[in-house]
C-alpha cells in the first residue's frame, strides 16, 4: 500500500545540474523579456489635441502599397517550416528511440 522511499539521497550529475540551472536561467531572462516587452504590448496612438489649433483641414491621402510579401511566398514558407519541423521530429524520435534500445540490453 505504501512505497518505500529511500532515506539515500540521489545526487545530480554535473550535466543534470547544468541543465537545471539552463532551465532556471531562461525562464528568468524569458519572464524579464516579458515584462520589459508588456508596455509595448498596450501602447496606443494617441489621437492629437486639437484644442489649441483650431479645426484640422481636409486633406488627400493617397495610399500606395509597393513590396510586401506575396500570398504564395507566405504559402512557401508554411509549407518548408512544417516539413523542417516534422523531419527534426522523426530525428529526434528515432535518437531517442535508438538510445533506449541500447541502453535496455544487460551489459
């Protein structure tokens, strides 16, 4: 009904403790990005007070669009990263799935 727990304690190994303090590391740089980035998420354009100038003329705008990037770029670009992500997946899995099997058999 109740595992036994070991009164040993199991100490990390230098690559588990890089890891961890890694992972500690880049969650606090990740949280101050955050929070440094989080006034710019909420900044708005103010519209100009006009009280002083009296009414604003009308004017003509003319609205050019020249560059950007085409629709079938964009399209190009989905289609790559999906097929660079889903080949990195196979990878990793197949390491992984190598890694187990060698460290399974009794040495």
């Amino acid at each position: 009904m109740f595992a036994h727990l070991s009164s040993r304690r199991r100490h990390l190994n230098t690559a588990a403790r890089l890891r961890r303090i890694t992972a500690a590391l880049a969650a606090v740089v990740g949280g101050l990005l955050a929070w440094a980035a989080a006034p710019a998420a909420f900044a708005k354009v103010l519209p100009p007070d006009d009280t002083n100038y009296g009414p604003v003329p009308a004017t003509t705008v003319r609205v050019i669009t020249v560059g950007g990037t085409p629709g079938w770029q964009i399209a190009v670009i989905a289609v790559a990263a999906a097929l660079v992500a889903s080949a990195l997946a196979v990878i990793v899995y197949r390491l992984r799935a190598a890694r187990r099997r060698v460290s399974a058999h009794p040495a």
